[in-house]
C-alpha cells in the first residue's frame, strides 16, 4: 500500500512497506501503480541497478543484523524518483 509521507503541500514522497516482499518487486509494482499503468510497460529496473542483486542484499542485511537493520539503506533513480530501499522494511521514493 502506497502512503504519502508529505504535508499536504508537498506530496511528492510515497512510502510503501515491503511486507516480506522482494524489494525489487514492490518497487516496480510501486511505481507502475503511482503511474497508473502496468508494469510490465515499464523500463527494466536493470537498467539502473540489478534487481536481484538488490533482493540478495536485502535479505542478507535483514536476517544477519536482526534489530539492527534500520541504519542500511540503498538509494538510487528510477523513472523519476529518488528510491531508497530502507532495510527495516520500507521504500520511500520521492520526486527530486
């Protein structure tokens, strides 16, 4: 479920839980729903960084620093946000 984090004259940041999902996943289906299409219409998120790469890092920092995820974080862009992939279970992606 996608939720504005913003005040409501800045609602250019969304955060979504990841929910036991893969990062790589939510975020794409994240974004397709934001942008009110499917996401297979979308570019690969190869393009910007390798989704199962991502998936693995995910999972290694979440089952090897139990309680102490929350400082982990990986930022990158795609299809006009800032994503950043925050370890203790969310995504957040804002508009620069």
């Amino acid at each position: 479920m996608v939720s504005s984090s913003d005040p409501a004259d800045s609602p250019s940041k969304h955060v979504v839980d990841i929910d036991g999902g893969r990062p790589s996943e939510v975020l794409v289906a994240t974004v397709a729903a934001l942008a009110k299409t499917d996401a297979a219409s979308l570019p690969p998120l190869y393009d910007v960084i390798d989704p199962e790469a991502l998936d693995a890092l995910y999972e290694h920092v979440r089952t090897r620093t139990v309680g102490e995820a929350n400082g982990y974080r990986v930022t990158f862009p795609y299809e006009g946000y800032e994503v950043c992939v925050e370890f203790d279970g969310r995504i957040r992606l804002a508009t620069p």
